[in-house]
C-alpha cells in the first residue's frame, strides 16, 4: 500500500450490495504489513459453483497449483487470500503452507480441503508462515459478514494504492440476479492474465461449464488486454463463484454458457471484468496516465493484439507518454517491432482525435500544438490503423514513470 | 549526446590503426545538435566487398531500404551517415533525402550511387534536410583521412555517452590483417538487431559470400545478444567492409567463411563485434550497472536465449538491479512467463558465486549479505540453470533506472 493514491483512481466507490450465500472477513496477521489487514476469508454457506482462470507462468505458485487440483472437484466452500507474501518459489514448505491454510479453513468453515481456495501475493521465495492466520480463521468464520467488500479489497492490496470493486446486475430469466468483484494488482501485471488477483461472485445459479465459459471469454477483452510492465506474475489468479442463491427466487440454473438466457448476465459480467480490469490498470505502479491503445486495420483480430501490446508494453512510448511527448515515431518503432505485417506506408497514427501520420510520413496538417494538447490528457487515447485488413484490438496501459523505477527498486528489503 | 559519462564507459580508448583503403571525413551540419559533428563519410579507394545485417523492424528507415537494394551490387565506395535525424518514417521526402544523398556522395567519390551506404539515426518521423550536408561531401572526400576512427565515432553518436571503437589484428595465411569497427546505441536496443548502427572495416581480402556469412554468424552472439529496452529500432544497420589491401602484401581472396584460412580471423572479428556489443549496452541509456544473464540446462539453445531473454527485458529484473536489490523472486518471474519448459522444482539461480535459490526454493545456505555485495557490484552476473537440458545462452543487459525515464520523457522536445 502507498501512501500516495494513484491520480487515476477512482473518484468514488460504488455501493456494494450483499450477494446471497457469501459472507467475507479480513484480519491483521503481519505477514508482512504493520497496522493493516493482510487476510480475507471468504465463505459460502452452501457449495457454491466455480470457475477459475490461472497465469500461464511456468513456474506458478503453490495456492495456484492448490487451485488447479481442487477446481476439478467443481464446488467451493471457502477462501482463504493473503497479502505480504506470494508463496512462489518455497518448495516443500510453499505446498506445506497452502496444505495447512486448506485443512485450518475447511476445519473452520466444516467443508472438505478441496473446496477451499487459496491465493498469495506478495513476495515471491520467501517462506510464507501460515500459522500467523490458520490459528484465527475459524474466528474469521464465525464473524464473516456479507457487507464487506471494500474492506475484502483492502485485505488483498500490494503495492496497489487503492481498493478495487465492481457490481452490476442483470436478470436471467425475469430473475434480478446480482454480481460483485474485487481485484488487487498494480505491477508483475501483464498478459496471459493481466491481474494478480481477482475474486468475482454471483448469486446467480449456473452450472460449472456454463460459468467457466463465461469467464474464459470473459478474461480476454478485458484482464488479458491490459499490461503495466509485460512482467506475469506467478500468482495470477481470477476466481468466478456462483452461489445460486437466486434459484430461491425461481431462477432455473443455467447449463450451457451460450443459453440465450444469459445474454444479459454475460454482457454485465464482461462489463465488471472490464471494469475491474481498467481499475488495476489506472493503479499501474507510478502510473499518472492511462494510454487505450487501438489497433484496426490488421491481418487479423491477433495480429491486431499482438501489435497493441507491442506498442503497450515498449519502454520508450510508455516514457514518452510520461513525458508528455507526442513521440509518434516511437509508435512506429513498436509497430515495426511486433512481428506482424505492418507496411510502413499505409500506417495511420491518431493521438485522441488528431492524426499526426499517414501515407507514411507525418500528417500534412499535423499540429504540435494540438497534439501536445491531447498528450497533456489524463487519459490519451491511441489508435493506429494498419491498413491491410480488418483486424482489430483495444488494450490498456499506464505510463512508465521515475516513481515505476522508485517502487520497483526497493520494494523486497 | 550526454553532459554525463556512463560510469560503465570504458576507461580508455585503444589507439585505432589506420586500415589501408579506407579514409574518413566528419562535418558539423547543423541537423540537429549544435557545436558537434553529425555526418561522418567513409571513402573507399577502390571497391570495398561489403556485407550487411539490417533491423528485422516491419517499418525500416529509407536508409536501411537504400543499404538493403545496394547490396545486391555487392561493393561499396563510400558511407554517409548522419546523426539527429533517423529519416524514418519520412514518406516520399524520406526516398528523396537518400537518393540526393548517394547522388552527392557518388559525384565526390567519382562512383555509382549504388556503391554509396546511408545511415541516419535520431528522431523518427521528422523529415531529413540533406541539403545541409550534401553541398560538403565533396570536401570532405578530398579531406579525408585514414587515422579518424574515434572521430568518425563521435560524428555518430546520438543519447550515447561516449564513442564506440574497438581494433583487432589476425592472420590470414600468415599475412597480418586488421579489423576496426566503431559502433553507436544507446537506446532504443533490441535484438535483432542490437545495436543502432556499426561499421566494421578490414584490409583483409574476402569475397562477398564469405564476407556475409561471417558477419551473420558473428552477430548472433554479439550485438543480438545485448539489449537495453527491448524496443527493436527501425534503423538497425551493421556493415562490414572489406577493402581487399592486403592482397598487396600477398594474401590470397578467401573465397568461404568455412575456409581454414579465417579462422583466427573469424575469432578477432567476433571478439571485436562482442567489443562493440558490450560498449552499446554498457551505455545503456541511464545505466548504472551491466548484467550478463547465463541461462544454461534449458532445452535447447534457442530455448535458453528466450529464457535470457526474458530475463533480461523485464522492467521489474531489472529496476531490482538499479536498487541493487538482489530479488530473484523476479528472475523465477522472468523465467516462468518466458514460455519455455521450465520446471520450478530443478531450476537453480545464482548472482555472482552465490547460489540464491535451488530445488524450487531459498538456497538453504542463502546469505542476504553475500548476496547483497554482490548488488552493489557494477557489473553483475547472474547464472539460471534450468535442469532439464544441454541449452545455454548468455546475454547482457543494464538495470533500468529514473535517469532511462528521464532521458526518454523528454527526447523529442
């Protein structure tokens, strides 16, 4: 947590209703952290259906390989997220944490092991003592409440500045049923996937296939398209639960992911995750701006991505955004550099509304001034046209700032 | 160019002989810096052999297209380059800038324009004026000199700190052969290629094919092995000439790279092209320290440079070392997003001597002192054994510090 907040957070915080069938609760165990919470207990007070999307690191963490073994049990009961500490890279006692964390939560919550879900983020090789919260959380258990979601964000922050959450509603089926979610991450933030840490949940019911589809398609636009640093971390995990607590209502569960009746739940789904996404984004490490970078016109909607992330995740625009530089010549560089077809006399460039290049050279009519103006903007929208196909992606990046460098060269000791 | 000297510059330059055949001009044009030279001729006497390795970048500069159809003829009477502007992106006015250019260079040299090589380097997209300098090649051909390569250097530079020069002597078939080379980059450094522009001259007596293949091969380890900020230019250019002088003293035209007779040639031209390589990173821009990444049990050797790679252009590895922070919680990071097979419980990771992590944990013996004096050393080694094959790799690079955002923020302007 910084004592600075992020000039891109968020002007205010929505309120977060209560989803029927999870409570949460935090506690201060000083893993790592002074005076703040650093634990979330999530409960759910009967088996809630799950779906989960992981990093693709190689060497992923122990509580993401815990997830991956009890997600083919398909139900959860619980879980348990720490801040402080990622418990990546500590061997036998990393597998040791997360066997005592899932037996002291399952003891607490009266569940099974594999029905408990784990999370870190944090540190990465530093052995995490898991007794400074096992021994609290069936205390945690007891008091867990449902109106805790600002609270539950806080719990999970890093070097974050500021809490993430998101609601929405939508109705299956004639049912209001409701969505929340929380997510942490600020830095080690890059595609495949883009968060650290993001836990969504649902009242609604709907079968494990049907969840996890939604939320495989779901990550794509939105966590898998925003980058701070093109750094993946090891921990990255997003978690969808759906408690089903609406079927009291007479909301039928829904089996597949493409049931038309959940054209609704899957466009406010998309919108949360796009939503919480961009939050994680605005809250890039030493970020003052946030770039949109669009991309059209490319052999295809992958060449197009692949193009947006070169530009997004290049040092040397990120610094000229910092600068205020309309440095286009740069976006050319990243274009080049991509791997993609690009032919360099049919680029376009727009900085907001203002072309600055085309036909392969600099824009006739292009304006310092105008374009100063644009660069001067919070938020600087980009778009480079191709001019080859009908390929198109929008990604999301923050600038690369001294504080980037500050944070990140004295973050372990 | 910097008021400030990279404290990694070396601390002496070599005396540069003069290579027969070769003769060099500068000239203070005006481009775009004041009070320096920025256009440096190189003349032929007679038909130099010539080989050439471009950027990969989709949008090369119009120097680099001109470079890339002159090859083709395969002999070269002279070179301009010229700093401050890299004629990139430059449209039309971009392909008249180059043809008045050879033009002008071809009257003073008395050759075809075909046998003219450009490079420019500094800023994308503004229109290059060679009217500035194209009135005063003539001058400078009749002014040139054999015994200017530090000079010639200098001309050059753009956000380099200081100039880039390196000499080797071998024997072909017992005849004493020289190679000078000077190089410039600083930013803007990526494989493939590394650097921003080199050019490498001998005496030696080698035909063009030969010629080719080892410079491709030579580039492999050296200046495609080396990055800053892992942003590929438009304008990468590595030219090797060969003027065929010592065929007077008897040394018979080696026809084959394979061809016994180069053998040490070929060791004292990848020795000085590793020369030039590591000057380019170690004046990385704002760098204050060098990494060499080692990456060795990986599954192949392309495996192993991804891997290094990977290493290497991670802003989070790399603003560690700027905080000389010896977290290889980050290197695991690198390792794991990279792509390639990795199996976190074999990997083993040491900065300098000392074993950090082994088996998938903390070394057991793991001394934060130790590894912390390691940290504040300038040139920092770090060795990643995978533990699954033969692949190695090595690769340096410099740590990423406020002074890169600062000299990067504000460039343009």
């Amino acid at each position: 947590m910084s004592a600075t907040v992020s000039p891109l957070a968020p002007k205010s915080y929505p309120d977060m209703p209560s989803i029927r069938g999870v409570r949460m609760a935090t506690a201060a165990a000083g893993i790592k952290y002074k005076n703040r919470t650093d634990v979330l207990l999530m409960a759910f007070d009967r088996p809630a259906v799950v779906a989960g999307v992981f990093t693709k690191s190689k060497c992923p963490s122990a509580p993401v390989d815990h997830c991956r073994a009890s997600l083919g049990h398909g139900v959860a009961r619980g879980v348990v997220v720490n801040s402080g500490n990622a418990n990546a890279f500590t061997g036998k006692k990393g597998k040791e944490a997360t066997a005592l964390t899932a037996k002291s939560a399952a003891a607490a919550l009266g569940c099974d092991e594999n029905e408990i879900y784990l999370a870190s983020t944090g540190v990465i090789g530093e052995p995490l003592d898991a007794t400074k919260f096992s021994g609290v959380l069936g205390d945690m258990a007891t008091g867990a409440t449902g109106d805790f979601w600002l609270e539950a964000a806080k719990a999970i922050m890093t070097t974050d500045t500021y809490p993430k959450v998101a609601t929405r509603t939508a109705e299956i089926g004639g049912i209001k049923v409701t969505i929340n979610g929380i997510a942490k991450g600020a830095g080690m933030i890059a595609p495949d996937m883009a968060t650290m840490l993001s836990f969504v949940v649902t009242d609604a019911d709907i079968a494990a296939r049907a969840l996890q589809g939604l939320l495989s398609a779901g990550v794509e636009p939105s966590f898998n398209a925003i980058t701070v640093d093109s750094d993946t971390s090891t921990s990255d995990t997003l978690l969808l639960f759906a408690t089903g607590a609406a079927s009291a209502d007479g909301q039928k569960t829904v089996e597949t992911a493409d049931d038309p009746a959940l054209s609704g739940f899957k466009l406010a789904l998309n919108d949360l995750l796009m939503d919480l996404a961009l939050q994680v984004v605005r809250d890039g490490e030493g970020a003052r701006k946030m770039v949109e970078i669009t991309v059209t016109g490319a052999e295809s909607d992958a060449a197009a991505k692949k193009i947006a992330l070169s530009i997004a995740n290049s040092p040397l625009v990120k610094t000229a955004v910092a600068g205020e530089d309309a440095n286009w010549g740069r976006i050319v560089m990243a274009v080049g550099k991509s791997g993609e077809m690009a032919d360099r006399d049919r680029l376009a460039i727009w900085f907001g509304d203002v072309r600055v290049a085309v036909g392969g050279e600099r824009d006739p009519a292009y304006s310092e001034d105008a374009t100063t103006a644009v660069m001067q903007k919070q938020d600087i929208p980009v778009r480079v046209d191709i001019g080859l196909g009908e390929g198109k992606a929008t990604v999301w990046t923050c600038d690369l700032t001294k504080e980037y460098v500050a944070i990140n060269g004295d973050y372990r000791s």
